[in-house]
C-alpha cells in the first residue's frame, strides 16, 4: 500500500507517495544541485507525466517520461520560450 513521505540521500529529497522505499506514484524531487523533478514516479524513476527543471531556472522540460529520461509528447522550454516541441525517444528530440 501507498503511503505519503519523504525519502533523503546524497542525491537529494523525494515528497510523495512511497511504495516498497521508493517513490511511486505522485511526488516532488528537489536535488542536491537544485533541480526540480515534480510529477509521476514508478520504482524511484520519473515515469508519466511531469515537469523537469533544471537548477539553472532557466530551463524547463514539460511531458512525459518513462523509466527516469523524457519519452513520448514533450516541449524543452528556455526563458519560457519553446526550443522544442514534439516527440522524445530515450531522452532525445524528433525521434
């Protein structure tokens, strides 16, 4: 069963729902060099939907993911203007 809370490591914090110690389902991921994952979690790694930003602030990724790297619909955003919008392949743009 599903509960709510929060998982630490060298990596950074993990809020959310936790299955078996590790992330699974809805959840926050700050990082120790300050980006930001919040989204939909499977087995510790993004996996659905979510929102990717790196700990420049100046960089967004918005869509979806499967096993930790962008996969499917997604745009890659700089200063909030699209760079890229369309299909990803195993964390690579227009495959």
């Amino acid at each position: 069963m599903r509960e709510q809370g929060t998982l630490t490591g060298e990596w950074g914090t993990y809020t959310g729902e936790i299955l078996n110690g590790q992330s699974y389902g809805k959840g926050k991921a700050i990082f120790s060099d300050g980006s930001l994952y919040e989204g939909d979690f499977v087995n510790g790694f993004f996996h659905g939907k979510g929102v990717f930003t790196w700990s420049d602030l100046v960089r967004t990724y918005i869509g979806n993911f499967v096993d930790g790297e962008f996969h499917g619909y997604g745009k890659l955003l700089k200063y909030g203007n699209v760079i890229y919008e369309g299909n990803w392949t195993k964390g690579k743009p227009g495959y």
